[in-house]
C-alpha cells in the first residue's frame, strides 16, 4: 500500500470516527450515520489496496 493510499484510508476512518461521535453527541442520527459511512468507506479503501498489493506480488512471483 502506498503512503498516499495509507493516508488517505486513514484520513477516512479518522474523520469518519470524529463525525459518528459528533452525531452521537449532538443526536444528529444522520451525521452519525455519515460518520460510520465514512469509516466503512476507509477501511474499504485499505482492505483494496492491501489485496491489490497482494494479486501484484503474487504476479511477480509467477512471473519468475
């Protein structure tokens, strides 16, 4: 995974994580359910990127 897609999955749950605790906060269900979207979406992003990186070193070794 490259540092750009680390951050940028990061970033995604981070700030996902901060608007689900604002939403719970506030009461404001559909922020928090912005929130967990938003961290979802990151731990997408990550789990893509790992298996991307996965199929790419399993085709260098079939390419020995």
């Amino acid at each position: 995974m490259s540092v750009e897609e680390k951050f940028d999955s990061a970033k995604d749950q981070v700030t996902g994580k901060a608007k689900e605790v604002e939403g719970k906060v506030t009461g404001d269900k559909t922020r928090e359910a912005e929130g967990k979207a938003q961290g979802v979406l990151g731990k997408v992003k990550e789990t893509f990127s790992d298996v991307k990186e996965e199929v790419k070193e399993k085709f260098e070794d079939l390419k020995k």
